[in-house]
C-alpha cells in the first residue's frame, strides 16, 4: 500500500458559496470512483468551517491522477464555480509508514 498515491485537496469557497460549491464538488466523487486508478475518494467539509472543503483521496499512480484532473467531470465541476472559489490547493504524498 505504500507505494499508492495519497492526496489531500482542499477548496475555499467564497463567503455565501458554500452551498454552491459544495453542491459542485459532490457531482466530482460519483464517476470519479468508476475511474481506472481510484482507489479511494472522499469528500469532507471542515466542521466549523463550511466554505473549506477537503479531498483525501488515493490513487494507483500520478498518471492516474493527472488523468482524473483533466477529466471532463472535474473541469466543468469547477469551471463552473470559479468565481465561487477562492483557492485550490492539492498535495500528493507518499506514504512512508
């Protein structure tokens, strides 16, 4: 297991685009688990903070990966909110115990 890809993601909405964008972000998690290399994708939203939302997520490999973030369902997801987020920040990690 130690040799799959592990990412954590997070989005910031913009205040008053929570609902916006969370209601974008779950449309992502379906036909990503159908992809080939997804092994695990989770959506979460901070607790006491409902513009922050988190992926963690892993992958087979980061040609896996690179191909989920080119995939037509992750581009319209967000095209379609850009202006409702204020940041993106992703981090692919390797495991090491």
């Amino acid at each position: 297991m130690s040799d799959l890809l592990t990412v954590v993601a997070w989005i910031r909405a913009t205040p008053g685009a929570e609902d916006t964008v969370r209601e974008a972000l779950a449309t992502i998690v379906p036909p990503t688990l159908q992809e080939e290399g997804c092994i695990e994708y989770k959506l979460h939203v901070v607790n006491n903070d409902p513009g922050l939302f988190y992926f963690v997520e892993l992958w087979r490999s980061e040609e896996d990966l690179d191909i989920h973030l080119a995939s037509d369902h992750v581009r319209e997801a967000i095209a379609g909110v850009d202006d409702s987020i204020e940041g993106i920040d992703i981090q692919r990690m390797t495991r090491i115990a």
